[in-house]
C-alpha cells in the first residue's frame, strides 16, 4: 500500500456517499483491490493500523458489517473493541454520546457505527470534531438514511466483474435494477448516489408504497436523468445488466403496506422466469440477509451463475480494509 494513496484522502469521516466523486471512488476501489491482494496472501496481514483502536458501536443487529469490519481491523493490525447495544450500559440509562465518549477516553482512533436512528453517527462525528478531531466515524447504516460501506462493496463486486473489460468506465452506459423495499432502504439510497456517479442508469421499481414518487428526484441535476422509478417490475428489468434486491423490512414498516409477502413474491419477487426479460449476462445482487423466497426465489439465490451474494460478502472485508485504512491514514480533515 502506498502513502500517496492515503495523503490523496481527505474525509476525515464516511457518513455518506451523497457527495463522493468519481475520484474519491477510483481511490476506494484501487485500495480495496490491493488489500484484495493481501487478503490472498499467505500471512493476509499488513501493519498498516497497527496500534490504532477501532471501536464497533452497533446499536443495531448485525451479521455482515459488524464481523467485516471487525476482522477488516485485524487485518490492519489495528485493535478492535466491540460494542452491542444489549449487553451495555444503554440499559442502565446511558446515553449513546456517553457511550461514544467512553470510548474516546480509552483511546478509540476510529467508530465503526450502526444505528436504528437516521443520523446518529453524523452527530456522534460532530461531537468527536469537538473533542478535538482526533477520533473518525466511519457510518455502518443509519435508519433509513444511508449505508455506505454495503453500497461500496456493491461497487466494488461490479468492478471486480466488469473491469477486465472497461477498467475505469465500467458502470458506463450498463442499466441497473433495483427492487424492493426503497422506501425504507439505507442501502438503496447510497447505491442510487454511487452507481450514477460512476455513469450506470438506475431503475428502481416496487409497488407504490415502498416507492413515494419523491425518491425519484433525490440527485442533483447532473444526475438526475440517471434515476428511473417504475411501480411496476417489467419495464425495470427489461435488459437490465444488474439486478441488486433489497430485503422488505418488516421491522421499520410502522403500518401495513403491503397486502401480504405472497402477494409482494407474486408482482415483483425476483423469479428465474422473470431474470429473463434482463440481459443475458445478468447477476443478481442482494445486500443480505434475504427473506428467501419473497423478495428472490430459492433456487436464484442460490445459482452460481446468476447469484453474486457471496461474492458481496466476500468482498466487504477488503473493502472496509480500504474504508479504515484511508480514514485511519488520511492527515487533513474535511468532510
Ligand atoms: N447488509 C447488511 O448490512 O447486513 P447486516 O445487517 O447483517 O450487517
């Protein structure tokens, strides 16, 4: 890993993806790819961290995010302390800016943060700035805000399929599905702002009540032609390069949107029958975890040919290397 990569990082902290430029993703991607290389290696270890503290404060379940990251810090070499909202001091009344001061004072260098609440982790960072701008947040999904890291390490399963065709113009011109719960997707909403700026079309598509028309105008001007909402799967699908579905999540649905999940499999499950209305090169994406046969049936899912998922999963530990690595290295502070 070169310095100059990171002295060429200037987020102090990833809250969001809203105003990433082609560059700042360029850099992401080509760090990722070299630790994708250490992660290959027979030691899968560089010191690149080694004496940092990353702290994982996940108020909010987990798999995926909290145990990439996690083993993303130890092959970094940095130190690790793992936090779960049950099994703390939340319980006996603590705030989560105590929480998150408490570990400031043992010497945390960077936050890993998930929270039910959009916005959390941006005001978490704001304090922490001041405190004196030592500790970074890194934002691991917040409510239905954004989820970053995931809308990375999507980015980086595309590249990895696509580069050896087009190694800097990959997302040029391909069409991109994506399906499901919008309306209360952290990860849709960081995706629509990377895949478009990195030049794809995105076509978002589920039934009115997980769609309001207005998430249909959430890009600037530059990107807005980009972005595409169907209340309707077909015309979404239709020679799509890329399908990513998203899990319906019942539990941030606070009233009845849906007539019953049978319903939601039978208009806009993702079925192989349907996968053929899109390209014939197509891959499925899915951030996890899946409510298997609602929003993707079974034996797509499970389809080596057709089904990236692992690869996703495989994919977050170099990426979130990358993430802390260019954050925990990075010497000037701007957001
Ligand atoms: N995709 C994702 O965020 O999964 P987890 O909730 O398991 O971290």
């Amino acid at each position: 890993m070169t310095t100059e990569t990171a002295t060429t990082w200037t987020k102090h902290h990833i809250l969001s993806l809203e105003t990433f430029t082609p560059q700042e993703y360029e850099t992401i991607l080509q760090t990722a790819n070299s630790f994708q290389d250490v992660l290959s290696s027979r030691t899968k270890k560089v010191p690149a961290l080694q004496a940092q503290v990353v702290a994982n404060l996940f108020f909010e379940p987990s798999t995926r995010t909290r145990s990439s990251f996690e083993l993303a810090a130890k092959r970094l070499s940095a130190d690790t302390l793992n936090f779960s909202g049950s099994s703390s001091s939340l319980s006996k009344g603590e705030t989560i800016f105590d929480t998150a001061k408490t570990y400031q004072a043992m010497g945390a260098n960077i936050m890993v943060i998930r929270h039910h609440q959009a916005g959390v982790p941006h005001t978490i960072a704001t304090e922490m700035d001041q405190l004196g701008g030592q500790v970074r947040v890194l934002n691991a999904g917040d409510g239905q805000h954004e989820h970053p890291s995931q809308a990375l390490l999507d980015l980086f399963t595309l590249y990895q399929y696509l580069s050896a065709e087009s190694p800097h113009q990959f997302l040029q011109g391909k069409k991109i599905a994506i399906v499901g719960d919008i309306l209360h997707s952290r990860v849709a909403r960081s995706n629509i702002y990377s895949l478009t700026a990195m030049g794809a079309t995105v076509h978002l598509a589920a039934p009115p009540t997980l769609l309001p028309k207005a998430f249909g105008g959430i890009l600037s001007d530059a990107y807005q032609e980009q972005l595409v909402c169907h209340w309707e799967l077909e015309p979404a699908l239709t020679d799509a390069d890329f399908i990513m579905t998203l899990r319906l999540q019942k539990e941030r649905m606070s009233e009845h949107l849906l007539p019953s999940l049978r319903e939601y499999h039978q208009r806009f499950g993702i079925t192989r029958d349907r996968v053929k209305l899109a390209h014939d090169s197509v891959k499925i994406l899915h951030p996890g975890p899946v409510n298997r046969g609602v929003e993707l049936s079974s034996d797509v899912m499970d389809d080596p040919e057709l089904s990236l998922i692992s690869e996703q999963v495989t994919n977050g530990v170099a990426i979130r290397m990358a993430l802390l690595y260019l954050i925990g290295t990075s010497g000037s502070v701007t957001n």
